[in-house]
C-alpha cells in the first residue's frame, strides 16, 4: 500500500510539474531567462516598437515563434555550454506569417480614411516586397521610401518603382518583370547579395563562362542574341545562323571547325586553283568576315 501511495504522489508531481512547466513555456517572461534574448522580450513588454504594439493586442511569442520541441532542447543545451555567438544570427520570416493577421481586407479598411495605401503597390502577387523591409517588430523600422521613388514624385508615387539608369543590368524582356527583391535581399539595393544569373538560368554551356553578359544580350535567351564585339566571326555566317553546334561540334565549344559546310577536300581543291598550295588549319586567319576574298561583305 506504501508502495502505491509513493507512487501516486511522484505520479502527481510529474503531473502538475510537468503541466506547470507546459504553461510556463507558453508565457513571454520564459523567453527573457536567457540574457540574450531579454532585449527582445523587454521590446514586446514596454517600448515604442511594433513588437510592444502586438503586446498590447494580446500577441505573446509563440503566436509568431512556434515551439518546436527539439528545436528549443537544442538551443538550450546550446546556451547552458556556451557555444552560442552574439550577436545573434537574424531570422528571416516570411510574409505569409504577417498576413495571417493583416489581410488585404483589414490593411485597406485601416487606410480608408488616408489619402494613400502604402500597401498597395507593394504588397501582393505584383510587387512581393516582403513585410519585413518596411516593417520591423523588434527593431525601429527604416523609411526606404526614397530608395525607389524620387522626393519630387508627387503624384507619381502610385507608380511602380524607379528603375535605375545606371543599373549595371538591362532590365528589359523578361528581366524587366523582376522585382528589386528577386535579386537584391537588402533594402540598400547594394550588390547581388549572392545571385548569379545561374539562379534562374542553370549553365546552358558545362564549360562556358557564368559571365553571360560577355556574349549574350539580354532581349531573350532563345533564340541566342550575341553582342556584337562578343563573337570574333559573324554568327550568322551560312547555315549556321547563331546554331552554335554547326561550327562547335563538342559541347565545350572550345574548338571551331569550318568543314561542317565547306568539306576538306573541296577547300584544297578550291584554294590550289588559286595558287594556295599549303592551307593553315585556321581559316579565320584569312577570311575573319567570313566571305571569300573580293567578295562583298
């Protein structure tokens, strides 16, 4: 009986510890008990930041950082041992979590009264600017305004944004539908922040350049359009008409051969005629335009 009612009462304090330690992971104050993570908490508590005005809403963390078990054991032994680095690594969250709360619908009722809907425009299938570079929960927000749209815009500010001059990429055919942040994941717009045109264009040629600008414009990929000074022989010459394969028969296209049309034995017989008695190999040594000599170009 003794044994029982033992049993019964560790029974019970795993129960209610574990029911209390239950409800303490899903109170704020949990969060503060690593040093670290305090200035976050102390935002959302009392501060003049977003993350205080969600606060005062009834948002707690977990309602925008789920709990995942393991995930939380980790970073606690990680904590206890030391071996995590300050500053802390930035989480990047996705708009989706934002938009669960502010639909499009409540976003324009709480801007009906105002002249202007700054999501519009920006928020949404056509600009996919993300939440979180206009708006920051525990951190003070930037005004990136002006990055896109000059001060003197005036009425123009419902416009889309201002494309660059000076931007070092043509933003034309199919590149003139992308968005700043398709390439550019800091709102200073500096840099490709690690984009490569291989992120949307994997590597037509396995031994060619990752440099597409040094031999393609960028009106489309298909059919190929070379820049003039790119190609060192027209590559319109004959039947070849910009098909690559005609004169670079292996796919590194690191040699040339001109007897695809003009075969071997013919050329020999055509330039002994003209009292070229020794041909060299490379033909573009004599015929860089890629016509007979006196013929028109």
């Amino acid at each position: 009986m003794r044994r029982w009612t033992i049993a019964g009462i560790v029974l019970g304090v795993i129960v209610i510890g574990g029911a209390g330690l239950w409800w303490a992971h899903e109170q704020p104050f949990i969060c503060a008990t690593c040093h670290n993570i305090r200035p976050y908490y102390e935002s959302w508590a009392s501060s003049d930041l977003l993350a205080n005005e969600h606060a005062e809403e009834g948002v707690r963390c977990l309602d925008c950082h789920p709990f995942d078990p393991i995930e939380s054991a980790q970073e606690a032994l990680i904590y206890i041992g030391g071996a995590y680095e300050e500053p802390m690594a930035e989480r990047s969250f996705p708009s989706e979590m934002c938009t669960e709360c502010h639909t499009p619908q409540e976003l324009s009722q709480r801007f009906a009264s105002r002249e202007r809907n700054p999501h519009q425009g920006h928020a949404g299938e056509t600009a996919e600017v993300p939440c979180g570079v206009c708006h920051n929960v525990h951190r003070p927000s930037v005004d990136y305004c002006a990055e896109c749209h000059p001060p003197t815009a005036g009425d123009e500010w419902t416009l889309p944004p201002v494309t660059p001059e000076n931007h070092p990429l043509k933003l034309t055919g199919d590149h003139g539908s992308l968005t700043c942040f398709q390439c550019h994941d800091q709102p200073d717009f500096q840099g490709l922040a690690g984009y490569t045109c291989e992120n949307c264009h994997p590597r037509p040629h396995p031994y060619g350049s990752s440099d597409c600008q040094a031999c393609h414009t960028f009106e489309g990929w298909t059919p190929p359009s070379f820049r003039d000074d790119a190609h060192p022989f027209p590559t319109d010459h004959g039947e070849a008409q910009d098909n690559c394969l005609i004169c670079h028969p292996r796919e590194d296209y690191t040699r040339y051969t001109c007897f695809s049309c003009h075969p071997e034995a013919n050329t020999i017989d055509e330039h002994a005629e003209e009292g070229f008695t020794k041909i060299v190999g490379n033909c573009t040594a004599c015929h860089s335009s890629g016509v007979e000599e006196g013929e028109d170009d």
